[in-house]
C-alpha cells in the first residue's frame, strides 16, 4: 500500500519532575531522531503560560531544529495570529527561510483571535449531537466551551498575550496581508508598497490549520492554500472542517486542487497494553487543559492512576481519550489508516505525548518503521 506523508506535531512537553529546559533539548534530539526515521516534516505548536508545555515560541525552535538537522521540513503548527501582526510573521519566518530556504512551513491559525469568541460561547451549550462512527471512524460529541470561557486564564491571556486595546484583523484580510508582505503585492490602508525583508523570493509553504468548518476552514478554501484540520484538538468537527475546506476551495498558483493533512494523538509501543500504560498520564492532562488550567506537567502512570476522578471528570475528557490511538504498530496503522480514508487526508501529522523522552522517541521509531513497511 502506498503511504501518505507522515509527520509530526511537537508540544515540547514538560514531564513530570523535568524541566522546561530538559523539554525544549528533548525536542531538538527529537527532531535529528524523526529526521532519521524518515517523517516529512516537523511542526512545532505555540502555546503558552501552561506548566507542562515548553513549546511557547517556535519561531525560535524551527530555527534551531532547521539548524540541527539537514533534510525534514520544518514548521509552525501553528502560529497563534491574534498574538502578531503579519509583518512579524512574515519577517521571522521570511528569515528561518532565508537561512534554511525551501525547507520551511510557515502554519497559522486563529488561536490569540478567539478569546472574546470562547467568552461569548460561554453561555451557549454545545450542538447537540451523540457519538457515532463513520466508517469505522469515531466522531464524539463536541466540547462544551463553556468550561474554558469561565476559566479566568481566558482573561491572562488576553492581558498578557495582546497590546491594551490591541484588535486582531479579520482573519483573511490577515492572511492576505501576510501573503501580500512576503510577496511584495501589500498595500498600506493609504496605498504605500511594503514587503517582508527577508522576504523576496522566499520558499515558505504557507498552511492554515483549523478545527471546525468556520472562518480558517473557508480562508484556506478560498485562497486555495494547504489546509491542516484538528482531528486530535476537536475529533467531533474534523469531518465538517474538510468539507467545508473542499466545498471552499478555488485553485491557486499554489494548488490546483485541495489538499489536506489531518492531525492524531498516537502512542506506540511494543505491545497494546504497553502503549496504554505509556499513555495513562493522558486522561489527566487533557483534564487539566479541558477546565482551564493550562496544561499540567505529563505525569507518570502512577501519579495518573491517583488521580482524583469523578464522572463528571471523566465525561469531560472522553472524547479525547477515545480518539488517541493507542497500541502495537499494526493497531495504530489500522486505526491511522481509517483517519486517512474516512477523511481523504492527504497527509497525516501525528503528535504523541509520553512521560519518559526514551518512550517517546521509541513510539515514532516504531510508527515509522511500520509505516514505510505498510
């Protein structure tokens, strides 16, 4: 069988009893590892004031990691717009690209832009809509925001993360002044010429990323750019997502025809019972993102099986937890191989989260080599 791309999706995350700089060299052995083991490319997330998470700024880790390494591509997953302004982006990753040319990705998305959006969710219950399967596929219920909007880190975000009255641009006019600075079309509101320096006669592959059929979903479409949907993040709107990317789409000097990559939370080991012991800590983490907090260091399996659990608890984390695939390389492919089929992914970029750096990189060595045997 023939095999789409397979990539990775990086958090740089802080293990329990680690350190954030023991995550970030974690990371970049990562990278040299998962440049061996033949993945397509390597994305770093940006995320930010969350303990268990040191991957807040990838501008800088893409960088290093294009510096460590010779071949991959290497890229944003994504940048956090409403945190930036085009010229920013286009002039750190306009000079990532100048140093490393044609092995950058420069992926966005509408994260920083969203906060007022998730605070008038709040009083808003989730569509309703049960579990099912489609095609062998899990589709959960969706996420009921309003956990997140009540949460008061929302409002830390937004103090700490955005100038005082700063206001993020419509999406697409952000997109279009981004790709209008790289490529020297851009026109200030009074008309004046700009471009991004770096900047001329760049390489960048320019992706968006989204989780539901909204506003990312539709720029993507109709500027005819690669479109990256959120299976792991929201596993209840990736269907829509791609749909409403495809039923968007406009041919591009970019693309001709749409093309999509769709994100999974995998771990792999040995055997099955040995890849949900290594993902035990999950369940935890995800509860601590879910209500809030921000992400908590990942813990141990033992620390995760003392983990105070209710059933509201436990109903908040289930779609999640449901959705990572988990298991022996020949469980994972199958179960990765659905994902693909189900969403006519064109690529498939894998994130996989373990306490122990040594487990980690084991589960993308074994997920490469069954990959490339197939």
């Amino acid at each position: 069988m023939t095999r789409v791309p397979l990539s990775i999706l990086d958090l740089s995350p802080v293990p329990s009893g680690g350190t954030p700089g023991q995550a970030l060299r974690d990371s970049l052995d990562l990278v040299r590892r998962a440049e061996e083991f033949g993945y397509h490319r390597y994305w770093f997330a940006e995320h930010h004031l969350a303990a268990g998470v040191a991957g807040s700024a990838p501008q800088i880790l893409i960088a290093l990691a294009a510096a460590a390494t010779s071949r991959i591509r290497v890229g944003s997953g994504a940048v956090q717009t409403g945190h930036w302004t085009p010229l920013a982006i286009a002039e750190q990753f306009a000079t990532i690209d100048a140093l490393y040319p044609g092995r950058v990705d420069l992926g966005i998305g509408r994260s920083g832009q969203r906060r007022k959006e998730i605070t008038a969710r709040a009083a808003a219950p989730p569509p309703s809509r049960e579990r099912h399967v489609v095609d062998g596929l899990l589709i959960p219920e969706p996420f009921d925001f309003r956990y997140l909007a009540t949460s008061p880190v929302v409002e830390v975000y937004q103090a700490a993360l955005q100038q005082p009255g700063a206001e993020a641009p419509q999406f697409g006019d952000l997109v279009d002044d981004l790709v209008g600075l790289l490529d020297g079309t851009y026109r200030s509101p009074a008309g004046t010429p700009a471009r991004s320096v770096p900047g001329a006669g760049h390489a960048l592959e320019l992706w968006i990323l989204g989780s539901t059929a909204g506003e990312s979903a539709r720029v993507a479409g109709e500027r005819g750019l690669p479109f990256a949907a959120n299976y792991h993040v929201s596993p209840a709107t990736v269907l829509e997502a791609v749909d409403a990317y495809r039923s968007a789409f406009k041919p591009s000097g970019v693309l001709d025809a749409p093309h999509v990559l769709v994100s999974a939370d995998v771990v792999v080991a040995g055997t099955d019972a040995e890849a949900r012991e290594l993902a035990t800590g999950y369940a935890a983490w995800v509860h601590s993102i879910w209500t809030g907090q921000g992400a908590v260091p990942f813990p141990t399996p033992q620390e995760a099986a003392a983990h105070p659990w209710d059933e509201e608890s436990r109903r908040l984390v289930k779609a999640r937890v449901d959705t990572q695939f988990t298991g022996a390389p020949a469980t994972v492919l199958e179960r990765l191989e659905t994902l693909r089929r189900v969403t006519g992914a064109d690529e498939l970029l894998v994130t996989t989260i373990t306490h122990d750096h040594a487990d980690r990189v084991r589960s993308y060595a074994l997920l490469a080599e069954a990959w490339r045997e197939g």
